[in-house]
C-alpha cells in the first residue's frame, strides 16, 4: 500500500529535505506552506498522516489539529522548534499522535512514521476481530471509535476514546502512569505524566460516575461494580 503524506511546513529547505527522504521510502508525498492550503487538501484528497509544523502563517499547527480531529482519527506527528515541555503536552493532547523537535534527523522522522503506520494498522486488525465493548453503563463501538454511556452517545477525542477502551478490555487491572502513557500516547512520548492526570480528570467530569478509581501512588483502573460487589 502507498500511504499518502501531507507535510504541512513553510520552511523550503525543510520540504524539500523532507518531501526528497519520504518519496525515497515510497510514500506519495503533499507539500502545503499553510494550514489552509492543507484544509483544502484534506477536503479534496485526504492524506493518511499529517507531518504538522507548529509555526505556520496564518491558522497556526494547534488550531489545523484540532480542526483535523473533529473529522478523523488521522495520525499526525507535530514538528516544532519549541521543546518546553508544555508544548509536547499540548501538542498530544489536542490529537497529535508523535513530537519533533527541530532539528531533527530526517532519518528519525522517517522511523517514527513507519512505527506510527504499523501502530495504526495493528489497532485496525484488533477493531476487526469485535467491533462493541461493554462495560456496564459504557458501551464502545471499536470500528467506528463512538461511545455511549447511559444509553446517550458522547464526543471523544482520539486519548479518550484510546484511554476508555484500554480500561474497559481488562477492567480491575491498576495501570500505572507509565503503562498509560506508553499504551495511549506512544513509546516515543516524552513528558509530564500529568497528562495522564489531566486526561483522566476530563473522562470524570464527562461520563458522570463512571467508576475509574485512582490507585494511589500508582496510576488508575476502571473497577467491575458487580465483581468487586
């Protein structure tokens, strides 16, 4: 299969390296200078992952991301010259699936995007084996990535939905900060594990009562109300 790349960066020197590395590997390379000129594309003919600079004239890398999530679960992986800490963090949790920073070795990018098709590719072969996952008042539609709790569908981003169906396929099993971190952000993730906090926090305040308990000191699990009863 020839994967189709949008690279989203205004730098020349930047696309030309890129674009010349990821037409050698085989892949059917788009280059875009803007943010809108990527819109149109992936209204038109969508790529399957976005390389997405973070500084670009006009809507900025955050803003296109987020616009992309609403839509699809498309992999992206963020480059940027800022590497403070927050900037990772906010970069994945708005949907971004991997982090650059610049400089980087082309080499680098290209093995990142290799393990982020092969991920995305497993996680297609695992949904195709049993699409509904039910826990309690939670039921997970796996194919089409939707969520109902209490009989009412509810909008996910990308970790949610990931974080959710990692807790209700092996429900009491404690998961630690890092066990998440690795499971829904990726190996190559780095940064604060207060993302994990952050995501969990937001899974409470928006499925009301579902049962994911704090292990303190440790991490998180979802708890089976009618084993532990």
């Amino acid at each position: 299969m020839h994967y189709h790349i949008g690279v989203v960066e205004d730098d020349q020197n930047i696309q030309n390296i890129v674009s010349a590395y990821l037409k050698k590997e085989g892949y059917k390379v788009s280059v875009l200078s803007s943010a809108e000129e990527a819109w149109e594309l992936w209204e038109r003919q969508p790529p399957d992952m976005w390389i997405l600079d973070i500084m670009l004239p006009g809507m900025d890398g955050y803003e296109f991301c987020k616009k992309i999530r609403k839509e699809s679960d498309v992999p992206i992986i963020i480059i940027s010259a800022k590497d403070e800490e927050i900037d990772k963090i906010l970069g994945l949790e708005l949907g971004g699936d991997d982090y650059l920073t610049k400089p980087f070795s082309p080499r680098e990018l290209v093995a990142r995007i290799k393990r982020l098709f092969k991920r995305t590719q497993n996680i297609i072969n695992q949904n195709t084996t049993s699409d509904k996952l039910k826990f309690g008042d939670l039921l997970i539609y796996k194919n089409e990535r939707r969520v109902f709790w209490k009989g009412i569908e509810h909008e996910v981003t990308t970790k949610e939905f990931d974080m959710l169906q990692l807790f209700t396929q092996e429900p009491n099993h404690a998961f630690s900060r890092d066990d998440l971190l690795r499971k829904v952000w990726g190996e190559d993730y780095v940064g604060s594990d207060r993302a994990v906090d952050d995501l969990v926090k937001r899974l409470r305040k928006k499925f009301e009562n579902i049962p994911i308990e704090t292990v303190w000191g440790y991490g998180y699990r979802i708890r089976n109300e009618e084993e532990s009863g």
